[in-house]
C-alpha cells in the first residue's frame, strides 16, 4: 500500500531524511506558485506535441500520481522504450538511481 503526504508526494522507504526535508522546503518556499508547475502539466497538450518527437525516447514509469497518464503515451511515440515501475514512487531518482543509471545507459547505447 502506498501512502500519500499531499504535495511532498509519497516516499518509499529508501527516501533520505535530507531528501524529504529538502523537498519540503521546496514545497513551503514555492508559496502561492507551488500548483503551477502541476497545472501546466495538466494543461500541456501531449496529444498534439509527442507525435512530432522524432528522436527516441525513454519513458520512466513509476507508480505514481502519473501512472494512468504515463501508460497512454505509448501511441503517441514514434520511437519510444517505456519501462514501468510499479515498485517505484516519485523518489526513484533518490531510491532508485542505480536501476536509473543502468536501465538509461542501455537506452543510450542501443
């Protein structure tokens, strides 16, 4: 089961002290702006702009707020690699980055 902490996202236990301090500082410095990065996202036309990519692309899929998004860029790819993790929250970076760090170099490699 996954728990939800509001804006600081959920943690998997991997998460540093100084990783979840950080990102609350950043939450609490943003103030008012804090919901503009997420509205943009929401509001970014991804049916209209991901066809036209025409370079590879890596897709990482963690099992966050983004998870149902995610799955439907598949069509939209021309040339696109997508690896799911469900075991992974939006910590991955922090949890994770061996994993990142392999699975990466092998999508630039090929």
């Amino acid at each position: 089961m996954r728990a939800s902490t509001g804006w600081i996202g959920s943690r998997l236990p991997g998460a540093s002290l100084a990783r979840l301090t950080a990102d609350l500082g950043s939450g609490l410095r943003a103030g008012d702006e804090a919901s503009w990065g997420p509205a943009a996202a929401a509001h970014y036309t991804a049916g209209e702009r991901l066809p036209l990519l025409r370079q590879p692309v890596l897709v990482l899929r963690p099992h966050d707020e983004f998870w149902d998004m995610t799955a439907r860029t598949e069509p939209l790819l021309r040339d696109a690699r997508r690896i799911d993790m469900p075991e992974c929250d939006g910590s991955l970076f922090d949890t994770r980055s061996g994993d990142l760090a392999r699975d990466v170099s092998a999508f630039l490699d090929r």
